[in-house]
C-alpha cells in the first residue's frame, strides 16, 4: 500500500516537473518571438509521431528511476530530492537573465564575457556562452541558475537521466568487494555543481569522492550543495578533463555527464585517455551525453534542432562521434551501450592486469 502511495507520488512529481518544464518553454518562445525575434530560423517543427515517442521514452525512463530506486539501487527519497530554495530564490533569475540571452542569439554572439571576469587559461573552446548562457560557466549567477535550466531542458528529468549511471556503476564496483568502501576512490570528471556527486554519494555513502571541472564558479556551487549533505565533502579540485592531476591507476570508477557534446573531437580523445590513465585496472568508466544519431534516428529533429536553438558547436559532430571506438583506442574493452530518454551511456571497463604481463 504504501508503496503504491509512494509510487503514485513519484508519478505525479514527475508530471507537475513535465507540465512546469512544457509551460515555461512554451510562454518564453512565445515572448521570445514577439520581443527578439530570431533573424532567420533553421529549427524544424517535430512531428506529432516524434513527439509521442519522446513522451514514451520519458515515461520509460521515469519507470526505471522507480524500479532501480524500488530494488535498493538508491533510496527511494533520492527520487523526490529537488533543489526547492534555489528553485524560488533563483528561477525569477532566469526570466531576467533571459532578455540578455535572446539579445545573443539574435546577435549570433558566443563569445560575450563581462570585462570583469578573467578568461586567461582556459582552452579557448570553452570560451563560449554555450545556450548564449551569460559568462558561459564562468560567472556565480551562471552556476546559481544552471540547474533549473538544464531541468526545464529535460523536461524535469535530468536528476533520473543521471541516476542512470548508479546502476552501472555499482555493478562495477563488484570487483573491488574486498576492499573496504570507504578506500573506493570515485571522480565524476566536469562535476559542474555537483549534481551526480551528490546522487552517487546517496547510492554508494561510504566511498571517497573527487570531482573536477575547469570552472571556478561551478565548484564552488558544487561545494555549497554537497556541504549540506551527511556525507564527508568531495575533493574538488579545478582542472581541465584533458590534463587530470591525478596519478596513473588512482580510482576506482570514473564518471562523466554532460561533458562529451561540449568538447570538440581532439578533446573528447583526451578526456578519455585521461579517464584511462587514472581508472584502476578493473576498473570503470561511464560516461552519459546525449543521444546519438545512429542508434536514435527517429528523434533526428530534435538533434537537428539542438545546436540551432542553442549554441553547442560541437554537437553536430558528436551526435555521429564513434565513442566505443574511441573508448578502445584509448585501452578500455567490455564497452556497452545503454540508452534512456534523450541520453545514451557508455561502460567501459579498463583491462585488469594480467600475470603473464606482470612478469614480461
Ligand atoms: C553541460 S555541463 C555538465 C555538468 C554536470 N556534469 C552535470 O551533470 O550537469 C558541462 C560541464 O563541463 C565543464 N567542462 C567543459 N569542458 C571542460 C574541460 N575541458 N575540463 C573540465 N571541465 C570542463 C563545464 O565547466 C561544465 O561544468
């Protein structure tokens, strides 16, 4: 009984999350183009017939949150866990900021920082206000509002499109049963502001967590939200994905989401050689991103319409990238392929070592 009840609940959550996501697109395109008009628009419509589909996977992908949390992969509480402060505290935000963001679209301008913030060091392809977002990631107001923008993306289901890794990833972790989990080593590499690090330390409690990312602001909001937690504080540490300061075979797993359709190819190769060095034979790598063209072609339009809409201009390429081939160039093997809703997930395993190599 109460299970149902619980269930039920979660349903509903998810819709109120579905319906509030649908309006707050629906109203802001609306005044977007009666205020900012776009010059010229290359965005497709999306065929009844494609919709429906989406709605399905979304319904699907909402059945496996409950059904992994139900089978102990999370606790069930982790399925209602939302950020309601910065929701009332920061969501008025996201209407103010939006004039500036139309402005940049229409402008085609993607490369707009404030003068008072300092862009020396960073790579210069993340130097860009992907969305047309203000400061990119490199501003606090940026990192207070990611959240609540990637959820009105999705729909309200980027917390259960993450979750999608834990399942994984604890079967991963099987091969390190004797040791202690309080010496499993985990890093989610592009934390942002610490979102799985939060859901993997409510799947896997006792285990060390790392995270890195290139943006100051972002940690610092990972910091805040995984300060409140009951958990001992992850390292966090500034770093680019493509030069990891950790020594070779340090951790036990290695995670990354929403990262890979940010980066352009060359970088995506070194990321993943970086996750290979750093992963302990046996051990593993997931990565989650969007998904990809060849395994999702029925929802081409909305891949199409992604990069019109908002500025991702490394998207085109990685919706036809072949990551399982880059995953073994790279030495990972045993890679599969998982798909759920709008995001696809790759598992890698790096080789554990073998004796005849030990004693070559
Ligand atoms: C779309 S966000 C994803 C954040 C987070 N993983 C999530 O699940 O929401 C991309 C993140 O990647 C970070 N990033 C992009 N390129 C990076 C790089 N080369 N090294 C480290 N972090 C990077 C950005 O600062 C940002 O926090």
């Amino acid at each position: 009984m109460t299970e149902t009840l619980t269930r039920l609940a979660y349903q509903a959550f998810q819709q109120s999350k579905i319906s509030f996501g649908l309006a707050h697109k629906t109203l802001s395109y609306r005044l977007r183009d009666l205020i900012a008009p776009l010059k010229e628009s290359s965005i497709k419509p999306i065929a009844n017939e494609v919709l429906s589909k989406l709605r399905a996977k979304l319904a699907q992908l909402i059945e496996t949150d409950w059904q992994d949390a139900e089978r102990g992969i999370y606790p069930v509480s982790l399925l209602f866990d939302n950020p309601w402060e910065d929701f009332f505290r920061y969501y008025p935000m996201i209407w103010l900021d939006m004039p500036q963001i139309w402005e940049r679209a229409k402008q085609k301008q993607h490369q707009d920082f404030s003068s008072n913030l300092d862009t020396s060091g960073y790579p210069s392809y993340y130097l860009q206000n992907f969305h047309y977002q203000t400061n990119g990631y490199l501003s606090d107001l940026s990192a207070n509002l990611y959240d609540l923008q990637v959820e009105i993306l999705f729909n309200g289901s980027a917390d259960a499109m993450r979750r999608r890794i834990l399942a994984p990833l604890k079967r991963g972790l099987q091969s390190f049963v004797t040791i202690p989990l309080k010496q499993i080593r985990i890093l989610d590499v592009a934390c942002g502001t610490g979102r799985t690090l939060k859901l993997i330390s409510s799947a896997v409690p006792e285990v060390a967590l790392f995270g890195t990312d290139l943006s100051p602001a972002y940690l610092r909001k990972a910091n805040q939200l995984l300060s409140l937690g009951p958990i001992d504080l992850p390292q966090l540490l500034q770093a680019n994905a493509e030069e990891l300061p950790y020594i070779d075979n340090y951790f036990h797993a290695v995670t990354s989401v929403f990262l890979f359709h940010e980066l352009p190819p060359d970088a995506r190769q070194n990321v993943i050689e970086q996750c290979f060095r750093v992963t302990q034979p046996g051990g593993l790598f997931i990565i989650c991103d969007s998904i990809q063209m060849s395994d999702s072609p029925e929802m081409a339009p909305m891949m199409e319409n992604f990069p019109a809409m908002f500025h991702e201009p490394y998207y085109r390429h990685y919706v036809t990238d072949d990551l399982v081939e880059r995953l073994h160039r790279a030495g990972f093997e045993q890679v599969t392929t998982e798909m759920h809703f709008m995001s696809k997930y790759w598992i890698a395993h790096k080789p554990k070592i073998s004796l005849s190599s030990v004693n070559s």
